[in-house]
C-alpha cells in the first residue's frame, strides 16, 4: 500500500485533490478546453487516493441509473456514427468527463465549509466572465464586427441592436444559459441571508441579471421567468406578483430589449424560421434511426443528408437548437429518455434537499438546484446549450453541488 510520506501519496493527498477541484471549478466557464489541465489530473489523482491511501470514499448519488443508462446508450451509438472515432473520443471527454466531475463533487464536499468554497470558487469565475464581458461589450466596434461574422442577429429584423454580450461563453445565448445557472444558484441565498452577505450577493445578482439583459438572448429571458415561477411555487407567492411588470414594461420601454423580446411571437425574425426547419429535420433523424440514434456528437455530420432547408452545403450546423430533440436523433429514443430523466432527477434531488436540509445552507442549495433545473428545461426547448463543454460541466457540476446537501434524518 502506498504511504501518506511517498511522494505519489503527497501529489494525490485529499488536500491537493481540493485544490484542484476548485481551480476546475473556477476555470469552468473561462475557457472551454483549459480546465481539462486541472481536471484530469484530479480524475487520477482520485483515483490513486481511493485504491491507495484511501482518504477518499465513494458513494453513488440517488437515482443515479439514468445518467449509467444514457452514458452506456451514448457510447454504443459511436459504433453506428459516421466517425465512430470521433464519436467514441467525444463520448470520453465529454459525457464521460461530466459524469466524473459530479461524483467527485458529490462525494468530495461534505462539509458546510468545502460547499461554501464550492460557492465562492463558482461565483468568482461568474464574476470574471462578467468583468470581461463588459470590457468586450464596450468595444463597440470589435462587438459589430463579431456580430455580423457570427450571425447573431438579423440586422434587417433588428437594425439598432449591433452589441450582445458574450464574454468567454462565445456565443450570446450560451452566456445567457450559463448567467440561468449562477443567478438560479445565487438567487435563494441572497434572499435567506441577512447584513453584509445578503448585500455582497445583491450587488453580484444585479451584475449577472445585468448581464443577462445584454445577451439579448430572448430564450434566457423567458427562462429567467421559469425563475421567478420556482420561487413563486416553492418559496413565496408573492414572487408571483413580478409577473405584472411584464407588461408594464413592454407598454412604458419602446428599445432594443422590446423589440427584441416580442420579435419571438412576430414570425419575421429568420432564426425563429431556422429552428422549426432544424426541428423538422431533426424528427426525421429520429424517424430513421431510434434505437442507438445518428452517433454521440455528430449531428454535424449527419445533417447534410436531412438538410430541407439551408441551401449553403458550406454552413455547419452542430445541434438541433432543441434538447429534446437533439438527444434522441443523437444517441436513440432509448438513450434520449435516459438522459431527459437524469435531467431532470436532478430537480428532485434538489426538492429533497430543500424540503428536508439540516439547516438554511442546504435548503438554499436545494431550491437553488431546482431553479437550475427549471431554468435550463425552458431554454432547452428553444436552443441546445447543453451542446456546450462550459455550459455542461457548470450544469453538472452544480446539480451534484446541490444534490450534496444533508438531509435530517429520523
């Protein structure tokens, strides 16, 4: 066996283990490729304490045969793919990886003090995507340039709106999906914490709400009423009140935000057109292939052959702009109805812990994990931001974050 003295024994000592979780955690959302430095070597390095030293333990979370269920469905459907070894090489740094960061998150945070570095690590890293997303937002000439290569907006449909906010997400509604997640984590603290605290996470959720507003994302906007609508529900109904300013706002403020938002329900806007021809072709996908889908991560590759719509055989789409849809046509109806229950398994989890947490720590982090899970179902119906590395592994690991909480017993 493997001493604590041994120098493999110092490099992988749960000490160091936290260490790099919490630089994995906080380099999350700054890079979709850089937090894998960290992220392996803490996968191993667990690894290696477990079998060895033993500091660390292991337990599967509740209701965990789902997520086995899709990864095994999502594995298999590589073997069907068009590049079975892109698809398997995909299967293991995403998917694969995902899985990875939630046990070690589960198991590793035990104590109220290790989920609360858990909280600072993830509100600092929101924190510099937003520093760095108004830095970026105030170049205003950089921003109209990177809007027209990137075709976010419809500059006939919306002529005055040439900025969206981005920061390091790179895309406007990957930044907004993420912005769900941290304001949806952040938003039952700030209301169960009194003095100095309380304050600190107002000034932080004004910043990302902020933020949120300039994404000019209308899917993270009607997904941040599936916010309000969870704290109606499952904390105050008098939340439900903020649903009157709605309309307030719509009839009093005539800008881009406006424009922006009705252009959802006017059918001119062509990325409204794109989605319902990319759902059609996707439902064909599905059609053709239900048992083990198209193959793990190749959407991409596959649409070409179910293309009724784009005319440029040079313009690549990557997901299905619906979650729903894309995970089925990707891995099977099989597999697709795995992933949709380890999805949303993570709401009950987190009800668990928010009805039954030892002490208003743990019930913040329940209700904080089922306005995760509320926020990303709503904008999953319009876009796939799961597709995102960033995206995903925040998802994740946040679920486990807030699955972690104790329970009273007895």
């Amino acid at each position: 066996m493997m001493e604590n003295g041994s120098l493999p024994g110092r490099l992988c000592s749960r000490r160091h283990l936290f260490y790099l979780l919490y630089i994995t955690l906080f380099l999350l959302p700054l890079h979709p490729m850089a937090f894998y430095v960290t992220l392996v070597p803490l996968v191993l390095g667990w690894l290696i304490n477990y079998k060895t030293v033993k500091e660390v333990s292991f337990r599967l979370p509740p209701l965990w045969q789902p997520g086995g269920l899709f990864l095994a469905a999502a594995f298999l459907s590589g073997f069907v793919s068009l590049n079975t070894g892109f698809s398997l090489m995909n299967w293991a740094f995403q998917p694969l990886m995902y899985a990875a960061l939630y046990l070690l998150v589960f198991n590793m945070l035990e104590t109220k003090k290790e989920k609360e570095k858990a909280l600072y690590v993830f509100l600092a890293g929101a924190l510099v995507t937003a520093a760095y997303g108004f830095f970026q937002y105030a170049d205003a000439k950089d921003m109209a340039e990177d809007m027209m290569a990137q075709s976010w907006v419809d500059p006939e449909r919306f002529p005055l709106l040439r900025r969206r906010m981005y920061s390091t997400l790179e895309n406007p509604n990957l930044f907004g999906a993420y912005l769900l997640m941290i304001i949806s984590l952040l938003t039952p603290f700030f209301l169960r914490e009194r003095g100095k605290r309380q304050a600190a996470f107002g000034v932080l959720l004004f910043i990302f709400v902020l933020c949120l507003a300039l994404t000019y994302s209308r899917g993270a906007w009607v997904s941040l009423a599936a916010i309000v609508l969870g704290l109606t529900l499952f904390y105050d109904k008098r939340f439900g009140f903020l649903f009157l300013l709605i309309p307030l706002i719509l009839f009093f403020y005539h800008g881009q935000i406006t424009e922006r938002f009705l252009s959802l329900f006017s059918g001119e806007d062509t990325s409204v057109g794109l989605r319902f021809a990319l759902w059609e072709s996707t439902e064909a996908m599905i059609e053709e292939h239900p048992l083990l889908g198209i193959g793990w991560g190749t959407y991409f590759l596959a649409y070409p052959d179910y293309n009724f719509f784009i005319q440029d055989e040079h313009v690549l789409i990557f997901h299905a702009h619906d979650m729903y849809l894309n995970m089925p046509a990707e891995v099977g109806i099989p597999g697709g109805l795995a992933f949709l229950a380890a999805f949303f398994a993570q709401g009950i989890l987190a009800f668990r812990v928010y009805r039954n947490g030892e002490d208003s720590f743990e019930k913040s982090l329940g209700l904080g994990g089922i306005l995760l899970v509320m926020s990303l179902a709503v904008i999953s119906l319009g876009d796939h931001v799961l597709f995102s590395r960033s995206v995903s592994f925040c998802f994740w690991s946040l679920c486990a974050l807030c699955a972690s909480g104790k329970i009273k017993r007895g």
